[in-house]
C-alpha cells in the first residue's frame, strides 16, 4: 500500500523592500549553539569562516569556562563568559579571517578574552572601512559587543578579529543586509529519504531548505500533510535554533524558518514519522 507525503513550500521575500522604506532590514544572528566541540567551521549562516575557525562547547570540561563555574583543570573558578553551551575560537594563530555575504552594512560580535582583541572590517577592495577592540574582560561575567557600521552606499565584505593565541572566544554574530536592488531569492527544497519502511518502522526524512539567489529571504512555511491513520509524527531536529516546529494538527506538520541569507544560506531538518503496525508494510513516497 502506498502513502502519499506533499511538501508545500511557501517564501516570502524581503529583497525587494525599498530602501527608502520604514522597515527594518533583514538581520541574521548566529549563536554556534547545537555543534560538536572542535567541529572545523567552514561556512555558517551564509558567511565563509577562514582557516583555523572551531565551533566550541564547554560542556566538553576542555575549556576555561563558564564564569562563574569551577574549573578546577584551570586553577578553580572559570574565566570566560558566552550565552548558552556554543562559541567559536580560532585554533593556530589567534587570528581569524570571516567573509560576508554581499550587501552587509552592520556586523556585531560578542567578545570574552583574556588580553586585547582588535576586530576590523574591511571592503570588497581590502580597504579598512572600520575598527573596534576589546579590552580583557575575563572574570567579569561580562560579554563585551562590539558593532561596526559600513560608510553610506559602501559594505562590508570582510572580518578579521585578532588576539593572542587561545585567549579569547566570540559568540552571538548579528549581521544587517541592505537590498541594494531587486534581487530575487531562489529557494530549493531537497530531499533524502528512507522511502519504503515496514510496519513499526521509521520514515527518515532528512530536508535541506536552501537559498542559493542574490537576495535574502525573511522567513519560509513548510507544510507537511500526511496520513494519520497510517503515519505520525515522532520528532524533528533542526541545524538552527530560529528552525521549528510551529504546529501539528491532524494530519498536518508545519515548519517555520526564520531568516535565510543570499548566496548558499541553507537549514536542515530530520523528519522521524513511524509506520503504523499494520498490515505487511507501508511506503512513503514523494511525487
């Protein structure tokens, strides 16, 4: 017997805004929570991370923090603040290099370190267009931000945060895009499935929402109907804390995304729905 699964898939764009317009541009934030400690960043949220990059969580116990928390590996109380679990660090050098997606205006960045960071954008041409520093601010509990802001009609194209070797971590990444023209997101939606499991099995459906335009995309509805006599739903995981589960009706999933950059921005999701035990199997297959 087979069972029918339909994705509808709807987008709504804020490339096209005006820039005259009294709306606020599309702002994209990055916490690093929900990684593997040491995980190479390559590319996270549209942006391309250099070399020596490492997504952190101190729930490993390898690491100098949370303050106020017991360290005892480190000399006792803990040094380093972050929110949440996840951060990011640079391994090697204590230099590290963030290209942007195009169009960006603001770039915020929380810093915790132990000695002077300086933090410098720069244009597409390599010209420094601003600078900012943060001075040690270890066993204070305290993240210290540091925001730079493009010229007017000029962008930031990229980032180079630069200390000492293994004194300082950053987290909560908040970038602003400004449309500069029309600039369509084109979003795809693929697919990877366990297409044929049978009775009391697991239907793994494994998404990859993509927006691959020069345009980025405000948010996106995903919506799943399916057979509830025969399937439903066991759990959803999702790369991104602003990726959920909205709601589930009868028959019905639907999932919301927040914001997706221009240029290879992507979410993923791992659908798990259990067949029925039933019959001598079921399918599920996508049109």
């Amino acid at each position: 017997m087979y069972r029918y699964l339909i994705i509808l898939l709807m987008v709504w764009l804020s490339c096209s805004v005006p820039i005259a317009a009294a709306q606020s541009l599309p702002t994209f934030i990055l916490d690093f929570e929900g990684f593997a400690d040491n995980l190479a960043i390559s590319t996270y949220g549209s942006l391309a991370f250099g070399d020596g990059w490492r997504f952190g969580d101190v729930r490993s116990g390898r690491y100098n923090a949370p303050y106020p928390g017991a360290c005892p590996d480190f000399g006792g109380m803990c040094a380093f603040t972050l929110n949440g679990n996840g951060f990011a660090r640079v391994s090697g050098s204590g230099s590290g290099r963030i290209i942007l997606p195009s169009g960006v205006v603001s770039f915020g960045v929380a810093v915790s370190t132990s000695d002077l960071v300086a933090v410098t954008a720069l244009a597409a041409d390599g010209t420094v267009i601003a600078t900012a520093s943060v001075g040690a601010n270890t066993f204070t509990g305290r993240l210290d931000r540091v925001n730079l802001t493009a010229p007017t009609n000029r962008a930031i194209k990229t980032i180079e945060i630069s200390g000492l070797r293994d004194t300082w971590l950053i987290d909560d990444v908040e970038y602003v895009v400004m449309p500069t023209a029309v600039r369509p997101a084109r979003v795809t939606l693929a697919q990877r499935i366990v297409d044929v499991a049978r009775s009391g099995e697991l239907l793994t459906l494994d998404l990859v929402l993509e927006n691959y335009g020069r345009g980025p995309m405000m948010a996106a509805t995903i919506e799943l109907p399916f057979d509830e006599t025969t399937l439903a739903l066991l759990d959803v995981q999702t790369s991104r804390a602003d990726v959920w589960v909205s709601d589930v009706m009868s028959g019905l999933i639907t999932i919301r995304t927040g914001p997706l950059a221009a240029e290879r921005d992507l979410v993923t999701m791992t659908i798990r729905i259990p067949g029925a035990r039933r019959g001598t199997g079921w399918a599920g297959n996508w049109p």
